[in-house]
C-alpha cells in the first residue's frame, strides 16, 4: 500500500469528519445566529419554487440510498431475501431519478443565483466555494452511476468494497486496501465528499443539521411591504396622538379628552 493511497483512504477520512464534528459544535456555540441558510425569496420566488424542492427532496432520497448501500451490509439484505440483481435494479432506477432530481434542481438555483441580480449580489466567496465543492460529488456520483451501473452491464458492486471500507473507517478499524481497484470515479466521489464535509460546517450547508422534519409541509416564508405612505394614513381611533394636558370622561366610557375638545358638544 503507499502512501498516497493511505493518506487518502485512511488520513484525509478522519481529518474530514473530525473537522465536520468539531466545526459543527464550534458553530452552534459560537455562531447560532449565523446558522441559517440566508433566504433569497425576497429577490426571486419563481425559479426557488422549483429548484428548491427538487433539489432538497432529491439529495435527501439520493442521503437515505447512500445510508442503505454503505451502512447496511450485503449479507442483511440477502438474509431479508433481497437478491442482488433487485437491489441492483432499484438502487439504479431509484438512485437515477433521485441524482437526476438533485442534479436538475441544483442546476436551476446555481443558474437563478448567477443570473437574479439580487441573489448574486448576496453572494458571498463562501457561498461560491460551497457551491463547486457541493456540485462536485453530485456529479462525480451521478457519472459514475452511468457509467458503471447504467451502462456497465451487471454493474460493479460497491458493496463488496466501499461499503465495508466506509464501515471500517467508523469503526476506527480502517482497511485501506478495500479501496484497491475500485473504479476511478467512484474514488474521485469519495474524496469530493469527504472535502464538502470538511467544509460542511463552516458554510450554510450547516442548517442541514437542524432537523428539519417539518420541511415537506413547511410554507415558505411570506414578506409583507409596507404601505407605501404610512405617515399620511389617518390614525386608528383610539390611537390619536395627544399633546398636552388630559381629562378623563367617563360619561363616555372613559375616553381621554385634550381640554380643548369640549366632551359635550
């Protein structure tokens, strides 16, 4: 094994996640306010509304089929009598349409944020360099889909080697030499995305942590201007400004009268 193939399949793993683990708990003490994603509905709706949910719904199907194929042992599923030709087939047609949803709706909110003066003008660098470093692994994942799942016959089982090398990295028992002989881009995707959840924490990635449960029935949020002369808008009755002394009336319900309105007209 060199050394290379040990920095990347064995260093540059734990340096990523404890930089996502340490960053995250650095952020949430000491920048609570900053932890939001900073809404752009105020410069544009049309473009969000349909970026934004294809976007968030599919990298969260494209999270929950990387959570089943790297976590979940081949021999669990085989037990459950999912044989390998099934998962294979639904992984890649479930798997394909959720990255072609991530990918589509990624694109449409890159495009509305370059192109929306608004948007772009709230465009800081470290929304930019989140945007390659996120774009990066969806389209590395999404090329080495088809090109090894989709086009490559029977497809190459990464369950057999990337599965139980992600497994043995959490269970700090790494095995580097898993990850001999797998496929180029499918090692170009692991270390696209150990970079982003390096990076993770110190960007607006990081409202990903707060749980959002409610997302999918979550209205967006709603912006009211306000009138566009509120100064020349006559006062609600009740609310008239007073100015000097005061009596009280209580022949009429105890309204407050300026002693040069007569209350008894």
């Amino acid at each position: 094994m060199t050394a290379l193939e040990i920095m990347l399949w064995i260093v540059f793993p734990y340096v990523s996640l404890t930089m996502l683990v340490v960053g995250t708990i650095w952020r949430y003490r000491h920048d609570k306010f900053g932890w939001t994603t900073r809404s752009s509905e105020l410069h544009e709706s049309r473009m969000l509304r349909l970026g934004s949910p294809l976007f968030h719904y599919g990298i969260l199907a494209v999270g929950a089929g990387h959570v089943m194929g790297l976590l979940v042992p081949k021999t669990w599923t085989e037990g459950m009598g999912i044989k390998q030709e099934a998962y294979h087939l639904l992984a890649t047609v479930g798997g394909g349409l959720a990255g072609l949803a991530t990918v589509l709706g990624l694109a449409l909110l890159i495009y509305r944020r370059r192109t929306v003066g608004g948007v772009f003008q709230a465009t800081t660098v470290n929304d930019k360099v989140m945007y390659v470093l996120l774009a990066l692994p969806i389209l590395l994942g999404s090329i080495a889909t088809v090109m090894y799942q989709v086009l490559g016959g029977e497809g190459y089982d990464y369950r057999a080697t990337i599965s139980p090398w992600l497994r043995s990295i959490l269970g700090l028992q790494p095995q580097a030499d898993l990850m001999t002989g797998v496929p180029l881009y499918f090692q170009l995707h692991i270390v696209a995305a150990f970079l982003l959840f390096a990076i993770w924490p110190y960007t607006r990635l990081v409202h990903a942590f707060s749980v959002p449960l409610a997302y999918p029935t979550r209205p967006y949020i709603v912006y009211r201007s306000r009138e566009a002369n509120p100064s020349i808008r006559r006062p609600d009755r009740g609310w008239e400004p007073i100015v000097g002394p005061v009596s009280l009336d209580r022949s009429r319900g105890g309204r407050v009268h300026p002693p040069s309105e007569d209350p008894n007209p």
